[in-house]
C-alpha cells in the first residue's frame, strides 16, 4: 500500500463481509497480533441511542482526571482517523498506515474472511495497547454478545444506553430479543450500569445481573434536573451536584446521568476520579453531528439523527432552544430507514426541504424523498450528491437552516461549513 488513502480505500472497499456475527474471527487476528486486548481496560458501551454521546463524556471525564484514554468510536463523521483516539488525538496517518498493513497481512491469509468492522477493531486494539492506554472506552458496533468488540475480558464497566428497535433482522423482533443481545457485554467481574428506559428492558438487564453476579446501578431520572440550556449549553442537577454540559438538546441531560452513573461504578472499582475532573468533562466534551452549532449568525445546526427516535429528541430540543423558529431543512437519509415517520416529525419546523442522496449504497434517492414530500405537501427540491449545492442554496433564504437525517452527510456538510 502506496499510502493511507489506498491503505484505507483497501479496507473499506476490498468486500470484506459488512455483518457476520460471531467472535472467532477477531480473536484469530488478535491472537496473531499478541493479544493486546489482554493488556487493556475498558469501559464497554452498548445500546441504541446515545451510545456515542455517553462514550464521549466518559472518556472526556476519564482524559480531565489524567488518565491515558483509548476512544474507539463508529462511524466516522469527516476522517476515518476519527474511529480510533487516544486522549482526544485521532490516530496519526502514518501509524494508522502501519497498523492497516499488519492486520491486513493476517485478514488476507485467513480462509474465514473477516468483517470490515472486524479488522477495524483489531487494529484499534492493536493502537491502544502500543500507546499504553490506561483506559478504553469501547462503543460496540451492533448488539452486543457477538459484536466483535466482546472479544475483552470483564470491562470495568458494562455501559447500556437507551435501547429502542433497530437491526431487527439481526437482533430480533421484540425489544426484549434486542436487549438481550446488548446484555451480552455484561460479564461476571465487572460492575453495569443500566438507562432506565422500556421496563421489559431494564428488567431483563436486571435478571442478567442477577444470574451473573454483577453489580447493577441504574439512572434515576427522577433525580434529574434542568436549570437552564441555550445555544452555549445547558445547566443541570443530577443527585444534588450541579454540573454545565456543553452539549445541546435535554436527551443529552439522560446520557450524562448515565455517564455519572457509570462514574460512580468506576470508583466502586477503585479508580479515582474527582469530582472537579467530572465537571471539566462535561464541560469540555464535544460530539460532532448531535445538534451541533455549527455556526451562529447565520444560525446553522446539524444533526444526524437516523431514526424516529432521534429526530422526536431533536425537535424536543428545538422547541426549548428556538421556540417557533422554522428551517431550511437540508435532509438526507437512509432507504432502510422509518424516513416517512422522520420527515413528518420535521415538517411543522421546516419552511422548505433541500434533498440530498447519501453516499451509501443503502441511501434513499434524493428525487423519492424529495417525491415524498411534495406529496405531504411540503416545498422540496432535489439535489442528488451536490452537498454544496443544497447548501448554498438554502443560504439564500431568511431561516436558518437545519441539516439532519444522516451521519453519511454530516461529514461533508462539516467540511463547507466548519463550526
């Protein structure tokens, strides 16, 4: 491989299977790598919204107290660097070089051929361990007992954020099948730490404590308090402690009491982490694309919310931080997607639609959504790939503008409009 651009294009485009359960794969590349899992600590984080969000305060309020973090995160939103951190620094190219070449060198030898995501996670655990990570905050990819980042021990901590219906055809067709499966990064030794959200959910990892001997604290949201939010951000009491989170939207305020509880789970475990460390982070942390401000006159906010789920928070945020205002929507979003229920979510915020077609073989074309929409009645025009296009278009108009729908998009509309 000539160079990183090609090392990555390998990676990313050779055909490497997208979904294939199962452990066997990546423990066989890192047993040919020495194991470096073996020498690692984690924080382990599965679930279905808010994963990212609560990875990223953990490791921000990890990095404030002085430890040495890994961040292992998916997907990427400008730069496939981004998947791979530690204190905050994306991999460098020529170490992310390095690390392709020799995980490839054993993927390419392997007669059960690994998974893209597979091969990523290998190499991340090759990278934290060479830098001596005192910690890794590990995000699981999809479910969670056959994710390939299961391969770890007992984490110190098992993470389970909000858990709603996704990757039915994988997972399971019931919120119970797909909380089990989430469930399976909870191991004997570790400590767990639970959002309470569907009942059948929170039971179900109650019982998978229980039969496991595991430690279980749960967010209590009725010990959850807003005092004020804006544009800056948003003040909040959780337990009597009153802390400042940069990030917007008040389902932000439910993934930090996650976080805190997870906090309190470390220590349990021995680790120190002050409480001023825990106010910094917060205070510090950043998680591009989740109704981030990327600028303020004019007002420009992206968001790339995939689901219904995402896009009712979003709108919730919208109405407390800009009460009656309507938008430029430049939308993009995903063919496999509820889009039809996504849309009509937004519509009583939007003045108009700016259609776009993700770069994604499973992208919606921008001229159905577009189709769509002009059928609800809603004013929509049609851009295919040209990003730029839709932008400066939506420019020309008095609202201020809203690109949500798809983290495909997030990282090009990023690169025009840089926060």
């Amino acid at each position: 491989m000539r160079n990183i651009k090609e090392a990555i294009a390998y990676i990313e485009d050779k055909g490497w299977s997208t979904v294939n359960f199962g452990l066997s794969r990546t423990r066989h590349l890192l047993a040919a790598l020495g194991s470096p899992q073996s020498d690692l600590r984690f924080v382990h984080v599965a679930g279905s919204n808010g994963k990212g969000s609560t990875c990223a305060m953990l490791e921000a309020i990890l990095r404030a107290q002085g430890y040495k973090t890994g961040l292992y995160i998916s997907p990427y939103i400008q730069k496939f660097n981004e998947r791979i951190q530690v204190n905050g620094v994306c991999i460098p190219d020529d170490r992310l070089l390095e690390i392709i070449e020799r995980v490839v060198a054993i993927a390419d030898a392997m007669e059960d051929a690994p998974t893209h995501f597979e091969i990523v996670t290998a190499m991340g655990m090759l990278y934290f361990a060479e830098e001596a990570c005192d910690i890794v905050v590990l995000e699981v990819g999809m479910g969670g007992e056959l994710d390939s980042t299961n391969v770890i021990g007992a984490p110190e901590a098992a993470v389970i954020t909000n858990i709603g219906f996704e990757h039915t055809q994988w997972l399971g067709s019931s919120l119970g099948e797909i909380a089990a499966a989430k469930a399976g990064i909870i191991k004997k030794g570790c400590r767990a730490v639970c959002y309470d959200g569907a009942p059948e959910v929170t039971e179900l990892i109650k019982d998978v404590c229980l039969k496991r001997e595991v430690p279980l604290r749960i967010a209590d949201f009725s010990e959850l308090q807003l005092l004020d939010e804006s544009l800056a951000g948003q003040r909040f009491i959780y337990r009597d402690r009153e802390y400042n989170l940069a990030l917007l939207g008040r389902h932000q305020l439910f993934n930090a009491a996650l976080a805190l509880e997870t906090v309190e789970a470390l220590r349990e475990g021995g680790r120190r982490i002050d409480e001023e460390a825990v106010r910094r982070g917060l205070m510090s942390v950043k998680w591009p694309a989740r109704l981030e401000l990327l600028s303020r006159d004019p007002l420009f906010l992206l968001d790339g919310g995939h689901n219904p789920q995402c896009i009712e928070a979003l709108t919730q945020s919208l109405l407390s931080l800009v009460p009656g205002q309507r938008f430029s929507v430049v939308a993009g979003v995903l063919s496999d997607k509820d889009y039809a229920n996504m849309m009509d979510l937004l519509m009583p915020f939007a003045a108009r639609f700016f259609c776009l077609t993700p770069e994604s073989p499973r992208a919606l074309d921008s001229d159905e959504l577009c189709g769509y929409l002009r059928g609800k009645g809603a004013e929509a025009r049609s851009f295919h790939f040209d990003v730029e296009a839709a932008i400066e278009k939506a420019r020309g108009y008095a609202e201020p503008i809203l690109a949500v729908g798809s983290l495909y998009l997030a990282g090009k509309i990023r690169d025009i409009v840089e926060p």
